[in-house]
RNA sequence: GCUCAGAUGGUGGAACUGGUAGACACGCAGGACUUAAAAUCCUGUUCCCGUAAACGGAGUGCGGGUUCGAUUCCCGCUCUGAGUACCA
C-alpha cells in the first residue's frame, strides 16, 4: 500500500492511549530524565502552527531519551487560572470555567492529533481545586516564614518569636521592612498580640503591605511590572496608572543574591541570564549620610508644617552611591520630588517654587517622565546639608530625574562625573568641581575610574580602588557611611483584584491577616452572580454570599497569574498525591527539570518566580535542588507571513476589482490588500479559491504574469486580522503529523525566529513516502530482504546513526532532517531492502516521525508498541572508515582540483605524490612552490 | 543611550574545533511519461565572462587585520531583530 498517513496516525494514536504507553514509572532502577514544556494558558483561538514547534523537539527529546535507555517524565498540562476566560465571563455571563473547560478540550484534541509522548496521567491544570490546594498550602508555608541572613535562608516565624522571647530583637538579621521596632524580652512580651502580629508581618516572606502598584482600571486589576509596556497593559493594551493600595506581596528580594549567583550554575541561554541579572540590579556601593545644615528661620517654618508629623526633625539624608571616591565633587544633593523630607526641607522662600514642581510632575504621566529625559528640570528646597567628609555647605534640590523607588530616593550629584548631573549643574549654573587629574570635562561629564584624585582632601594622589576603600573606612569610622549593596529588584506583588483565580488562604480579624487551617484547604473559589467589583469597589469576590471565615472576612483579592505556575513541575512527579504537594520519594528520585524549553518571554516573570519559590521550598526542606531547570532553551517565535493582493485604483482614486500580479505593481496605481494565506501557495494565488472567499471577488479580474497571479509578501505577526494564521489541523489533514513534526524542524534552528512558511512542506512529505518506499516494491507490496548488507548501505546507516545522535544531543534538529533525506536518497539509490538497515534506521527516525516509525516497525515483525523503547542503535565508527581521500589541492588557498590517496599515507609523501602530479603541474606553470601544507586526511595547500 | 543576538544564492537554511562555501529542501528552467493535466521520475540551477563545455574571474552585510588558508578569530563601521531604559 501507497502511505496512508491518516490511517497509521490514527491507529497509533489510539494505541498509545489504550496502552499508556509513555506513563512514566517512579518506582524504577532506571536513570531518570524530565523534559518539561511550559504549559499553555489554553486560549479559545486553539493552537496556531508556532505554538507546537517547543512541544515537537521536546517530544524528539523525550522519544530519543526513551530510546537511549532512561525513564522519561514528559508531561503536559494547563496555566488555566488568567484573564481572557474573565473577560469573556463578564462579557457572557458564562462561568469561566465553562469556557476553560472548553477551551482545554480543543487544545487536548490538537495536541493529541501531532502525536505527542506525553504521559496525560499526570496532567495538571491550575485552577483544579486538588492542584490550587496545593498553591495554597505553599503561600501559607511563606507566611510562616522570614529570612534569617544569618542562616542565608527562610526559616520557620516561629523560630523567630522563640528569639524575640527570649532575646528581644537585638542580634537578628532578618530581610524585612525598613521600619521594624527595636525591643528586648520583656518589651515584646509585653507588646500586645496585634502589635506583635503587626511586627512580625514585617518579616514574613509573604506579607501585606501599602504599596504603589500599577492599576488598570479598564482591566479592573493589579498588574505586575512584566504585564505593563509603556504605561499600558501587555494584555489590551489599556492605559496603567499607579496607584497605593494595600497588597500582598513576596519577598523576594530576600533571594536576590541566591538568585543572581544561580545564573552561574545552570545553562541557560545567555540572554536570558543577562536579563534576570538586569532584573536583579546588583550595584555595589556605598550609602552616605549627609547631615542637615540648619538655619533658624527653619525652625519656625517646621513647628507650623503639621505635615512631617515627626517633633524630632531628621538629622541627616541618606543617599545610596556607586562612586563614594567621588565625594569630594559633590556640589549639590538632588531628592525625588515624592521624598519624605521635602516638606521638612522646604523653606518659606522657596514654598511656591517646590509645590509648583511637584504639581507638575504629578500632572506628568509616567510615560511622559520616560520619554523626556532630555529636558533637565528641578527646584531648590532652599535647605543645605553637610558633606560630612570636609562638611562643605551643599545645596538640596528636587528633581524628577531621581527615583523615589531606587536606593533612598536621593542622590549625591557630582557634576564632574555623572552625564545627568553635569546637565543639571549647568542648567542651574551649579559649580562643577574636576577631581580626577585626567578628566575631561569641558563639554560633557567624564566617568574615568583611571587617574589620580585632586581636589579631593585625603584621597589626592590615589588611584580608583585605593580612593573608594579609604572614603568607606572613613564614613564608617566618623558612623556617617558604609559599603551596601544594592538591588533594583522590588518584591513582587501578589495578588489581583479578580475572580478567576487562586483564593488566598486568609481571612481577617482585627484587621489582621490569619491563615486558615492546613486541613481546611483547599479554600475554593466561591460562585458569584457577575465577575465584576462590587458596587463599593471591593473585588468580585466580596460578591459571594457567605463567604466568610465563622463571621471573619476572607481575603478578596486572588493570587496572580504566576502563583500556580511557580511549583507546577513538582506536581507533574506525583500528580495525583493528595496528602502532600508531592511525595518526598517522587522528589528525591525525579529531582529537577533536565531540560526545560519555551519561550523567552517568560525571562523575568515565570522563570525568575519559579526559581524563587524553589529555593523557599529548598530552604524548608521539600525541594532538593537549589535551580529547579538545569538546562533551558528558548524555541524561537514563529512569525506570520502574509501575503498580499493588490487593488487597482481608478483615475478618479477609487478602487476597482481589478487586481494587478506582483511583479507588475510598479506600472499602476494599486492598494494592498491581504489576501488568506491558505488560498494561496508558493505565493501563486488560488484564483477560484480567491473568487469563493469573499462575495465581492466573485466577479474579479486579474491582470497576470505568465498566467499567473503572484502575491506579495510580508512578515508580520501572526494574527487572524492579517489572515496569515496557519492552523496545524489543516495541514495534518493534508500532510499528516508526522511530516508535519519534521517540517517544524526543518524549518531553521530550534532558538531562531523565524516566518512561518508553508512553501517546503511538500519536500518532507515526499522524503517520508520516499521512506515508506525503501520498504515497498515497485507495486507497494511490503518487501524486505534478509541478506547481508554491502559496505555502502552500513556506511549511510551508521552515518545517520552517528549524524542524528549528535545533532540531537545539541538540539540541533533541522540538520537531522537534513541528514535523514540524504540517507535515504542514498539507500534508495543503492536499492536496499535489507532488514538489518532498514531496521535500525526506523528507530533513529521514530523520535521525529513516529507514527511511520510504529507502523514500518509492526510490519516489520516486531511487537506493537515497542520501538518506544527499542534500544537506540549502536555507533560503529569502523563504517565509516576510508581507505582513501580526494584530499583538495588549493594553491594559495584556493581549491583548484582533488587527488585521492591513500589517508595512511604520511604527508611528507603526500607533499611528493600532490607535487608529481599532472594537474599540480600544469597549476605549478614551471615554477617552484614555496611552500607546501598538508593536514593529513583534510587539505593540501601549495603556496606559490 | 545601554545590553544581547544576528546578516550566507530567487527562498528556508548547511558548513560542529580555522581546512573543498552554498549540503538538504523549496522555487525556477528543461526533459520523460500522458490526448492533456495532476502525480511521479530525470537533468540543470551562487554571480560574471563565454553559444556550450573545458577554463577563468568574483563571492558569506561593509572596510581593515592575523594566517599557508577566514562564513568561522581580532579591530572599526552599517543594517536588522530582541530586551532594557533617568537605577545614582
């Protein structure tokens, strides 16, 4: 028979599901492996042709490790908590698990259609109330914890207050907020339960505090920081404005350095690494104090500011430097105009300047303030601080161009040395002090570390290393400074104000959080009459009728799109446990994730996340490893192609329905118009296809090249407005899944982005019939012979053995399939049937085509099923092995001719037998080289 | 602006450690089969000169360098894509 790709996948599919065949085992001798794809938020638009591309070479992964002998966990699941399922609930009114449920069932069938390995067993899907349980359970083990310093790790809140009880809080170094009380034993025995409770939640490592978090009204939510581009919303696009509320957040800055010196020992893409280590932000430097300066006149205006709300007013401002060497050019001091201090520092005189200031940077948005870097604006408080080094009187002014979020909020401006205060001086008319011999700072500011120090006191004369260690040692011997690290990293918000998600185990007495019972989870998610606010602004969970804790309210805002998928590949190794989030056994032996792979969008959200609530669960005793993805790789996004018709527009500028070919646009008046990239192939347009797709080109004409109409081309992202979306059902009915898995391959590097072009399938699809051929007689009757086979056919076998091992142990899976279609031009030209290389050479294809692989295996004689597991066919490099090589002969580095010889042969000889002969001769024209190369069994180069 | 990635025929791409650039496939052209078309098969296909072949010249974004030899290494530049953005 012909090959019936629709009969075979079709068989195997159901096959492999009657038969589990990819359950994993976790009671095994053998090695493990875990190849993890990220799980999909399953969208109602179903799956577009780039979306498979990570889950293929994941799935040629997972199939070659099976192969090879390992016990492989290759699972799949759904990130099914998000925002469009909401969207579409208050749109329609339908739950938004009806719609998930739904959605989820599409993506299932699609997936399954492809052929995917993946053990569905173990399906996880985050907004199952037996997975969110879990996500629960692990937002309460945060709670219970703080981070000792000391320790370099959470420890139990319990282990804390044994400490306060018996030493107060003198000695603990904890990561936690900036305004902890200071208290011995007694003190804080003797504090009341809320204020003890109030104490601790600043230590815990999932607390609630007001913070500034960008809110999207149109959306009705939170966002975090990776879901806003440019002051709007990722998802929608909406306008984002900031906004303080009370929120949950994670401390995750307590892992910063954890997190930054991980990067080191996984591998990673390196981009992908340099964006966490951007994320993260490590500076290190020097925090300073600068004391105030302080005028009578002052106090006055102080004791009538009712704003400070402080009788001691501040003794100094704390600024956070990464060159202290450079103190000595402080001229001024700049503070953001949010800046606790501003109203204290203010003087009369300068009142009107400051408000008018602030109000107008508040009337700015933050996209404003992003984009007009340029223009230097400030006012002066009218106040002056000491530099508390050669107490020279410092002016303090305020200006946007500080960031009330990074380091104190206030900086130290050094004109000389810092481009954006040499504009700010200038502007001002602020001196600029030069303090670096070499420097050059006629036009703009000078950055140099190289040089001597001048006007600099006790430092003149060092160097960069010897100036910064000796201003430290000096700021901290006079208690006015020290070394500090600091991290741009901001601990992330946790929580939305939304329906469709994970409910947070908390409700409130007093005003105070409190977890519920660990036998109380899961707390699910109530049903409500409309996925809106309520009508006093509360989230759509104060709508629940009854939903409190005995009389206690819970939390009404639900966790973030990021919680579920923060632990998920935990679950995968023992998905159905319900005691725990997964057993300490399945644990130990499945450990991490070998290789992970998606996509790169995930750098500073999921990926960073997930390494943090790792390291927690590592700090209590339930992860193992410190990095939970050994090794990852960023499949590369596939882009739209789009292909274009083209309009011609009358003299009278309107358009007709007369469409011009491509190649003869230039000689008209025309307007593009995208054309359904389905209806058109190799870009040649599918006249009646075209004349069908819309009633008003029933009538059109055409004006063509070589009776032809060519379509134009252009890459855009794929989308359904563009008519570019490629959908792979249609091309699996077409071509079938397992031409469809090579073409994906074939298409480029796995990590390169790339457009989506349809045009070379029919190249893949010919190489598998061609496949299917080598096992078929001329009147497709299966025939294979068992003869020996000739030196040439174990030459291409073990070729491709070799070629495809490699390829895949470097992800390099285009070039196998490459590989793949010269082996069987070769085969098929030396007309081998024989079973002991056809026979191998279907287990080498079955991980990129594996439902052929099945068949060609059964009808080979072999039981159903098993070449899952057959063994991986052994390299034997004698094979390959040459007598002779057509060793190249270049002259002067140019390839003129080859000349085979012998490869034992030694290159002195070699030099001998290249320079006798004829060829050589005759290039040689008389005259004598000069030299002569010879690499044995690669190149003879003859200088001339 | 900064950081990173990339640039190879008409197209997707290959060349893994400095050693025959353009494998493999698409497309295109010509041919076979066919009444015809589709399908299939065969041949050719980097560019230039040349009727063709032999032969010759150029050639991996641009300009230099190192080397017997560079798509590969080094320096400078151009362009494209991604990330990031007043981070003190």
């Amino acid at each position: 028979m012909d090959y019936q790709f629709k009969d075979i996948e079709k068989k195997w599919q159901q096959f492999w599901a009657d038969n589990n065949t990819f359950k994993a085992e976790n009671n095994t001798n053998k090695p493990k492996y875990y190849v993890l794809d990220m799980f999909p938020y399953p969208s109602g638009a179903g799956l577009h042709v780039g979306h498979p591309l990570g889950y293929i070479a994941s799935d040629i992964f997972a199939r070659y490790k099976r192969n090879k002998g390992f016990n492989v966990l290759h699972p799949m699941g759904y990130d099914s908590f998000g925002l469009p399922a909401e969207q579409y609930a208050i749109q329609t009114g339908q739950h938004p698990s009806v719609t998930t449920e739904a959605n989820i069932n599409t993506y299932r069938r699609q997936l399954d259609q492809i052929g995917f390995s993946f053990d569905w067993s173990r399906e996880v899907r985050t907004s199952s109330p037996d997975y969110y349980k879990w996500t629960q359970w692990i937002f309460m083990q945060l709670f219970n914890s703080w981070y000792n310093k000391d320790a370099d790790k959470a420890e139990s809140i319990d282990k804390l207050v044994a400490y306060f009880e018996t030493k107060g809080s003198a000695g603990i170094n904890a990561v936690c907020d900036e305004d902890t009380l200071v208290f011995d034993a007694d003190e804080w025995k003797a504090l009341p339960e809320k204020i003890q409770q109030q104490e601790l939640l600043k230590y815990r490592l999932t607390y609630l505090r007001e913070s500034t978090v960008n809110w999207c009204a149109a959306l009705g939510t939170v966002l975090a920081n990776d879901e806003v581009k440019d002051g709007f919303s990722e998802r929608g696009g909406y306008p984002v404005e900031q906004k303080k509320m009370m929120q949950w957040s994670m401390r995750i800055t307590a892992y910063a350095e954890r997190l930054l010196q991980g990067l080191d020992t996984i591998d990673w893409p390196e981009p992908l690494k340099e964006m966490q280590r951007n994320w993260i932000g490590k500076s290190v430097g020097a925090s300073v104090k600068f004391p105030l300066e302080r005028a009578e006149s002052e106090d006055l205006s102080r004791e009538n500011d009712p704003t400070t709300g402080s009788s001691h007013p501040a003794p100094y401002i704390e600024v956070f430097t990464t060159r202290v060497d450079t103190i000595f050019g402080v001229s001024f001091l700049v503070i953001a105009p949010e800046h606790e201090l501003v109203a204290e520092l203010t003087t009369p005189e300068q009142k009107a300047d400051i408000d008018a200031y602030i109000a107008q940077t508040k009337k700015k948005s933050e996209l404003d303030r992003m984009a007009d870097t340029k223009t230097v604006s400030g006012a002066f408080t009218g106040s002056y601080v000491k530099n508390p080094l050669n107490g020279e009187k410092i002016p303090v002014w305020i200006a946007d161009y500080v960031l009330a979020g990074y380091g104190t909020g206030a900086v130290m401006a050094v004109p000389s040395g810092d481009q954006r205060d040499y504009l700010f001086a200038k502007h001002f008319d602020l001196p600029i002090i030069p303090i670096i011999d070499i420097q050059n700072i006629e036009t703009e500011a000078d950055p140099t570390k190289e040089g001597k120090y001048i006007n600099s006191d006790f430092i003149n004369g060092l160097s960069y290393k010897e100036a910064t260690a000796a201003v430290v040692a000096k700021l901290e011997e006079i208690g006015l400074g020290k070394a500090k690290v600091n991290f741009r990293m901001r601990d992330a918000i946790f929580g939305r104000q939304r329906y469709w998600g994970e409910p947070v185990p908390v409700y409130f007495k007093d005003g105070l959080p409190q977890l519920i019972e660990e036998s109380e989870l899961p707390l699910l998610l109530p049903e409500i009459d409309k996925y809106l606010p309520t009508e006093t602004g509360e989230p759509p969970l104060g709508r629940a009728t009854g939903w409190n804790y005995n009389g206690n309210e819970y939390e009404l805002s639900t966790m973030p799109g990021w919680a579920g998928s923060s632990w998920y590949w935990y679950r995968y190794m023992d998905a159905d446990n319900n005691t725990e989030f997964a057993s300490e056994k399945a644990i130990e032996y499945w450990k991490d994730v070998d290789l992970y792979i998606g996509g790169s969008e995930h750098a500073t959200g999921h990926l960073l996340y997930s390494r943090f609530w790792n390291k927690f669960l590592k700090d209590i005793g339930k992860a193992i490893e410190e990095e939970p993805f050994k090794k990852l790789i960023n499949q590369g996004m596939i882009q739209g192609r789009s292909n274009f018709v083209y309009r011609l527009i009358d003299e009278e500028g309107r358009g007709t329905n007369t469409f011009i070919s491509h190649g003869l646009i230039k000689d008209h008046k025309t307007s593009p118009l995208h054309v359904d990239v389905n209806i058109v192939e190799n870009d040649i347009l599918n006249i009646n296809k075209f004349k069908a797709w819309r009633e008003d080109f029933a009538d059109a004409e055409f004006s063509l090249e070589n009776g032809k109409y060519i379509c134009g081309v252009e890459v855009e992202k794929m989308s359904k407005s563009k008519f570019n979306v490629v959908n792979p059902d249609d091309l699996i009915e077409r071509y079938g899944a397992d031409t469809l898995r090579m073409y994906e391959m074939f298409l480029g590097p796995l990590e390169q982005s790339k457009p989506w072009n349809t045009n070379g399938i029919e190249g893949v699809f010919k190489f598998l019939r061609k496949f299917w051929r080598l096992f078929h007689d001329a009147n497709w009757n299966f025939s294979i012979s068992n003869e020996a086979p000739t030196k040439a056919e174990l030459k291409a076998l073990h070729k491709i053995i070799k070629k495809v091992e490699d390829d895949i142990e470097r992800f390099s899976f285009n070039t196998s399939v490459s590989s793949f279609m010269i082996a069987v031009n070769e085969l098929t030209d030396l007309k081998c049937n024989k079973r002991a290389i056809l026979e191998n050479l279907v287990i080498v294809l079955a991980p990129y085509a594996p439902h052929i692989a099945e068949e060609l295996w059964s009808l080979l004689g072999n039981p159903a099923g098993s070449i899952s597991t057959a063994a991986y066919p052994k390299f034997q490099p004698e094979y390959l092995v040459e007598d002779d090589f057509a060793y190249p002969i270049s002259f002067n580095g140019k390839v003129r001719t080859n000349i085979s010889l012998p490869l034992t042969m030694e290159p002195a000889d070699v030099e001998a037998a290249v320079l006798a002969h004829a060829d050589v001769q005759k290039h040689l024209d008389g005259k004598a080289p000069k030299k002569v190369i010879v690499v044995k069994g690669r190149i003879v180069n003859v200088v001339v």
